[in-house]
C-alpha cells in the first residue's frame, strides 16, 4: 500500500463538515504522486484534476462513514452474535484466527501508546460456497444424500488497526483513497503496455510483410500458387494499416500527459466503479448450511455488508474492536523446541 499524506482525512475534523479546499489540493497531490509526477508539467492539471479528486474523496468520506459500529470479535460475542458464529467455526478457531493477524502484530508491536484495552479495526472476510450432500427433514421422515450449499468465511485479516473507532475509520479513508489510486496507476500501465505490445505487433507483421515481397524475386513468384502470396501480402498489408491506425492516435508508446491526465481523472471520477459496499442478505443453520429463501425471514438471516470493486473482487467486511484479552500470544517457537527436546 502506498504510503498517504497523514494530513488527509484528519479525525479531528467535524464529521458534518464537506471537504475543504485544503484537503482537495492535497488530494490531487497525492493522486499525482502515486500515479504520474510528468502531470506537474501541464499548468492546468490541478483545474482539471479537481472534479474527479472531489468526488473520490466525497464517495470515500461516504463509505467509510456509512459502516455500522463496530462489533465485539470475541469468546462472549460468538455465543451472543450470529455473524461471529458464521465467521468462526468454534471459538478455537476464532483466537486462532486472531492469534495470527499479522496487522494487528505489527501494531502492538510498533504502537508508542499504552495498548488500549480494545483494538479497533476491519475484519475483511472471503466467503466461500461448496456443494456437499447432507440430510435434511421432511416432515417426520429424514431425507440423505440431500444436495446442500455449505458456506464458510476463510481468509480472514484485520486492517487498519488501531486504538480507537474514529482512528480505524480515519485510516480506512486513506487506504480506500490510495486503493483508488493504485487502479488509476494499474489503468496507465495497461494502457502504455497496450501501446508497447502493438508497436511489437507491427513490427513482426512488417518483418513478415518484407520476406513476402522478397520472395516475389527469382523463383519464387514462379513458383507460388495462384496468387496465394499476393492474397497473404493484402491481408498482412490490411493488418498493418489497423495497426498504424490505432498507433496514430498514440503517437508513441508512452501516453502523453494528456492522455495521462485523462486517464487518470477517469478512475477517480467514477470511483463507485472500483470501490463500493452492498448489503448481503444469508441465511444459514447452525452448521452453516445456506436455507431457502422461502423460510421465516428471522430464521437464521444474517445481514452482512460486502465491499466490492470492478476489478472482481469482493469482500465480506465489519468493523471490529478487539478486546486485548482475546488476542493470543504468539508461541516462542525456540521454547517450545527447547521443551519438546527436553
């Protein structure tokens, strides 16, 4: 992740407050940073910039601030709620799990504060679906070998962590905002590999073009079938002329700035295409097997929030805290060694 501007998205700022000026320009900076730094050179680029960079940072204040509040991830909150218990399969596997978070290591290790008694965060989720065969009752007889949809929750990390729930919702703004980015730079490089691949395109037609011609010498016209060769030299000719045609628009293989800008402002100014949540609706049984539609609408219905984005992925997600009792400490492996050996 690339490292953001630690002045954006300040948590001391009022929550009804629009973004002000200040942030916006330091917002296009950022965007200019981890993108392409040529722009700089174009005496406009924060005028044309500015819309875009308004509505990235406007949708991501709106996102984050729409999560609900943050859940207990615990021992108690697996009995009590319904979606721990969907996310763990025991309460083994939940201090397992947070046994092994690695952003959250990486906070307590480096954190200059006293530790917090909670440890406020994201729990980012893949759900997963697999067809299994169970039994199911009907009535008062027992149905085998029934076709079921078993649905678990597997990679499970904790992102952003931090001490307090303003903190964690401050530095998810600025990751969602360097995620934008990160697809804005992914777009320039798709679209200067796309340049470099039909340079490479035109240059083996052309090579294939001229041993055509050549072979028109000598013996070899005489000997070639029907005019198959002249056929060959008008499609690979027809070919050619595409390419150049779309290369003329380029120029060259690297974008030029404007075209760098352009693309740039393209991703940011649609950044519910690559960056939004959607509510999930799941109902499961106690051993996580998905109901019908049809049942009661209390019957085991979770109502779960997924972040997803246009590059196909797709994430269950919820704010969290931690309580600093439930995290585990991670084994000395040299003492166990050392135990084990006797």
């Amino acid at each position: 992740m690339l490292r953001f501007l630690s002045s954006l998205f300040t948590p001391t700022a009022a929550e009804d407050e629009s973004p002000d000026r200040d942030l916006i320009d330091a917002a296009i900076e950022r965007a200019v940073d981890g993108t392409d730094r040529r722009l700089r050179a174009l005496g406009d680029y924060r005028r044309r910039l500015r819309e875009p960079v308004e509505r990235a940072v406007d949708h991501v204040i709106a996102l984050v601030d729409a999560m609900p509040a943050p859940a207990e991830i615990s021992a108690q909150s697996f009995g009590a709620d319904p979606r721990i218990r969907a996310f763990f399969s025991s309460v083994d596997h939940l201090h397992g799990v947070l046994g092994k978070l690695k952003d959250v290591r990486e906070y307590r290790r480096h954190c200059a504060e006293i530790p917090a008694d909670e440890i406020f965060g994201l729990l980012v989720m893949q759900k997963e679906e697999r067809t299994v065969l169970g039994m199911e009752l009907e009535g008062d007889a027992v149905r085998k070998d029934v076709v079921q949809v078993a649905v678990s929750f597997s990679h499970h990390r904790y992102i952003a962590p931090t001490s307090s729930e303003k903190g964690t919702r401050w530095e998810l703004k600025k990751r969602a905002f360097d995620f934008l980015i990160e697809r804005a730079l992914e777009r320039l490089a798709q679209e200067t590999r796309k340049r470099v691949e039909l340079e490479h395109q035109r240059c083996l037609l052309r090579r294939k073009l001229d041993a055509l011609r050549a072979g028109n010498w000598g013996l070899g016209s005489a000997l070639a079938d029907n005019g198959h060769n002249g056929a060959d030299v008008d499609v690979l000719e027809a070919e050619i002329e595409s390419i150049d045609a779309e290369l003329g628009q380029f120029g060259t293989n690297s974008l030029g700035l404007d075209q760098s800008l352009d693309c740039i402002a393209g991703v940011l100014g649609r950044p519910k295409e690559w960056l939004d949540t959607r509510p999930v609706a799941l109902r499961l049984d106690y051993r996580g097997i998905k109901l019908a539609d049809s049942g009661p609408p209390a019957a085991g219905e979770l109502q779960l929030t997924e972040l997803f984005s246009a590059t196909g992925a797709r994430r269950i997600i919820l704010p969290g805290r931690i309580p600093k009792g439930e995290i585990p400490d991670r084994p000395d492996v040299v003492k166990e060694l050392s135990r084990y050996l006797g």
